[in-house]
C-alpha cells in the first residue's frame, strides 16, 4: 500500500490536533469544576445574606 507525504503529513497534523483538544478539553473540564464549586459557594453566600 502506497502512501504519499501529502496522506502522512494530514494524518500528522490531525493527530496533533486531536492531542491538543483533549489537552484542552481536560484542562478546561478540571478549571469548570473548580469555577462550579467557587460558583455554588458563591449563589449561597448571597441567599444567606437575605
């Protein structure tokens, strides 16, 4: 099977770029959950307050 360097260079730039989602989607999934918690402890300090 033949397969030119236009065909490897693709398949290596899509895999460059699948890494750096991931990395990004793990990145922001940890600091969304951290913001949610800092978030919920916010919405009740303020209901306390009332």
């Amino acid at each position: 099977m033949y397969i030119d360097s236009l065909t490897i260079t693709a398949f290596v730039v899509f895999a460059i770029a699948m890494v750096m989602f991931i990395k990004k989607c793990i990145i922001n999934g940890c600091m969304m959950s951290r913001d949610n918690k800092t978030g919920i402890k916010d919405d009740v300090e303020p209901g306390g307050e009332q």
